[in-house]
C-alpha cells in the first residue's frame, strides 16, 4: 500500500523502538491462567489491554512462565516492544493505574531489543503453600493446598533430595506442555515449616507442565507415610507420569522469581 | 394456643437447651460487618443460617465485637442457645460445611447457659496490618492499608506508648458506638515490623467505635512526621476526636482474641 504523505513525514518522526521488561505480581484467583485465549480472563490479556492504554498501540506481551488458572506470581518476568517515549520506571505507576488491583507492575526496565522474556530465562523459582491446619484458614483458602494430615516432614525433605539433579523428569510431567525434552536441572527442592503452614521451593533451569504441583503432591504422598522417601527417586526414574502422586491444586503455587544472564 | 397431643408428647422429649460457644474466622471483605441488617450479606446472618439450618431451628446468634464491613477476625467468638443433641465439637465440620469459604468455625464448645460473648468479654486484640511496599501487594490489596511513604518506626513506638493504660479515650472514638463511658485500659499497643510490613497490635478490655483505626490512622501521622509521639498524649488528654488522625481502612483490621474469665 502507497504511504500518504502525512504518513510519510510521521514515520520520519518514528521513535525508535524499545523493548521493555516488566516485574509482576498477580493473585491467579480470577484468571483462566496467563496465556491469552479468546473470550476468557487472562493475565495476559490485561497487560496487553493495560499497554495498549499506556502506549496507545497493541503490544505482544510476552511472558516468562505460562501459569495456569488458580496459579499466582510474586516475581513473573514479561517483555513488550514499543515505540512510547516514556522513561522506563514510569511504567509502573502508568500500567498499575490502568490494570486491576490483582494485577500489579512491581518494576520496569529497558532491555536489549533482542531480550526475550520466555526464552532467554536461565531459571525460575516455584514456591508451593500448603494449610495444615485442621480447620482451612479463611486467608489461605485461594493461595493454599488444605493438608489436615499429620505429615512426616522428615520424610518429605528426604523425597526432596531425590529431585535435586539433573534428571530426566518425564514422571513429573503432565501432557500437553509441548517439551522438547524431559531432562531438567533442579538446583534446589527445599521444604520449610511453619506454624500451620507448609512450604515447598523448587528452583529449575525450567519446568515441565505441572512439574511442581505433581512433585508436592507425591511428596504429599511421602509425608503420609503411603510412599517412603527413596520411592521418590523409584518413581523419577521410572520415567512414567502413572507411577507419580497426584497433581496439587493450582492454588497452592506460586512463580516467585525467573532468573536470566546478567 | 393449645398444644396438639402430638405436641406433648414431643414436649416431653424435648432436649436441655445448651450454650454453644464458638471461635471464628473470617476474611470480611465481602461483608457489610458482623451484624445483621436487613437485605445485606453480614456474618450474622451466615452464621445464623448455618446454624439452622444444622440445628434445623432459628438460633439468636451473639458476637463478642460488632465488626465493620471489610474488618476480619481470626478469633472473633460468639454463642448461641440450641437443643440440639450434637456433641459440641461436632459442630465445626457441620457448621463448616454449610458456611460460605470465607467464615470458618475454629473451634465449638458447651458453656454454661449464662454465657454470653458479648457481655462476658473481659478483653479484645486488634491488629492493625499496613503494607509499606512501594507498590500495595497484591496478596494483601484486603488485607492491610497501603502507606508508601518512609515511617518513622521508633516515633510510632513512642506514640504507641501514650496510648497503653486506662484512659478517656473520647478522641479515638467515632460517633455512633453507644458507650455509656470512654475509659477502656489499653494493656498494651506494639508495633513489629517486618518486610514491607508494619503491625499495630492493641490490647484493651474493650474497644471504642472505630478506636483500633483512629489510633492508627494518629500514630501514621507521627510515622510521617506530622506529630510528634508526645502530640499523641496532647490528642489523647484532649477527648476531642476533631484533634486525632482520620480513621485507616477498615480492610487493615483484624478481630484476633477475645478474653473472658476461666
């Protein structure tokens, strides 16, 4: 198509283009999940309406973890491309003041134009909650798996140590995640208690669809004595998703850190 | 009216009436307050409901604290009368299964039929939660008032401690409490901070309306740097609510204990 001449003198008027790399926050509650799909509630479809808004053109959010519905974020990473003349760090209170309160910009910088928030993450941090309490807490009750159960916790860090590695994971993998592979690096799988509450960090170089939920809830296993420790490592090395425990609600999990190259 | 054969014979196999006491939780953001008011969602009528419908009779359901809408509580307590010929803590799960989520009965137990959680309530504990992050956290957007500016912690300490003994506490009183007397003994008023988190707890043997969040709302004033902590004693000694801070958000307070005598 011809450019009109008013076209012509605004495109010399261009501002060259930027890419922008966010920090977010989000309580998963109320969405289908990250990923844009037509006609539902997505996490990306706010950050691209609120960009939208912002920098008034579409922007192709993307993001460093497709989260599932239920799931939160304390530490997501997303880049966008655009063309807005505004200093970086403005972006947080500009985007804050268009998206929805469970939605919230924590930091915003300008990276290189090549940087790509899903493919160049080096690693992520998962962090699962788990209520242990016998009654629910009413304040956990969107951001926590119920447990009632006496749990061995000695036992469950033991399962822990047979996930730390590098290992093919294909027992920790639910269909669907369209892996190229199954071997992953777990860096770290460590289990906190506190005063009701139970905590289960697994850090990656990444991780396979519902990695994490089907790690705690055959750790969940372990810790009501209906499988021991070393029956962690049996069943990772089985290579088979029917051998491993259940999948944890999407609730319980957390995606708080993506970690990439300096 | 006279009683039907049917209806005397039941009479005779009518069950001791009992006082059931009750420790809750709730989260109150989706309710306007504990008590009950005509075609509006409150905690009361849940909980008379639930009570009901498990007692399969009307119950007067009476609350230690009237909390405001969007307050919470993890130890609010009530009581109700019933004959019902459940063991007490058999209540929880049943009470549990017909409440909505978000109120959860903690713990049930009989107490003699004089009892009552309002009355009898020797002394409450309130805490107050605000969120001090840059950027409100999307896990506390209910739960804590949002203060992004620089506090001065150990000014808000001293401020705390012109607000422990037994004073008149007219200036931290909203209108509209129907004391008959403005001395309460505040056995204690403590600040902790921790990460992006600051938390006022106040203890007393009773509350005036709104007093927990017009304190506050004052000793935000000395974090600030508006008053002094002495100004604190000044606005106390002068029983005149005009002189105090405004009242925090509701949504940063929390119902955690209720006294009462062993």
């Amino acid at each position: 198509m011809l450019r009109s001449g008013a076209d012509f003198w605004w495109s010399l008027d261009e501002q060259p283009m930027r890419n922008i790399k966010l920090v977010l926050e989000y309580d998963g509650t109320a969405y289908c999940g990250f990923q844009r799909q037509d006609g539902l509630r997505t996490i990306q479809a706010e950050l691209a309406r609120a960009v939208a808004v912002i920098t008034k053109s579409p922007a192709n959010v993307i993001g460093a973890g497709r989260t599932d519905a239920g799931v939160h974020a304390r530490g997501q990473v997303v880049n966008f491309r655009t063309d807005a003349r505004m200093p970086a760090e403005k972006f947080v209170p500009a985007l804050n003041s268009v998206l929805p309160a469970d939605i919230r910009v924590l930091r915003a910088e300008d990276v290189p134009l090549e940087f790509n928030a899903r493919y160049d993450a080096r690693g992520k941090t998962d962090e699962y909650t788990m209520d242990t309490r016998p009654v629910p807490s009413v304040f956990l009750r969107n951001y926590a798996y119920h447990v009632p159960f006496p749990l061995d916790l000695e036992a469950m860090r033991e399962g822990c140590s047979h996930i730390v590695g590098r290992h093919d994971f294909r027992s920790f993998a639910a269909s669907g995640g369209g892996a190229k592979t199954f071997t992953r690096e777990v860096r770290r799988c460590a289990l906190e208690a506190g005063e009701g509450l139970v905590k289960i960090t697994v850090e990656a170089d990444g991780f396979l669809y519902n990695m994490v939920r089907i790690i705690v809830g055959t750790l969940v296993l372990v810790g009501v004595g209906k499988l021991t420790p070393r029956d962690v490592a049996r069943i990772r090395d089985a290579r088979d998703r029917r051998v491993a425990g259940p999948t944890a609600p999407a609730k319980g999990l957390c995606l708080v850190r993506v970690d990439y190259d300096a």
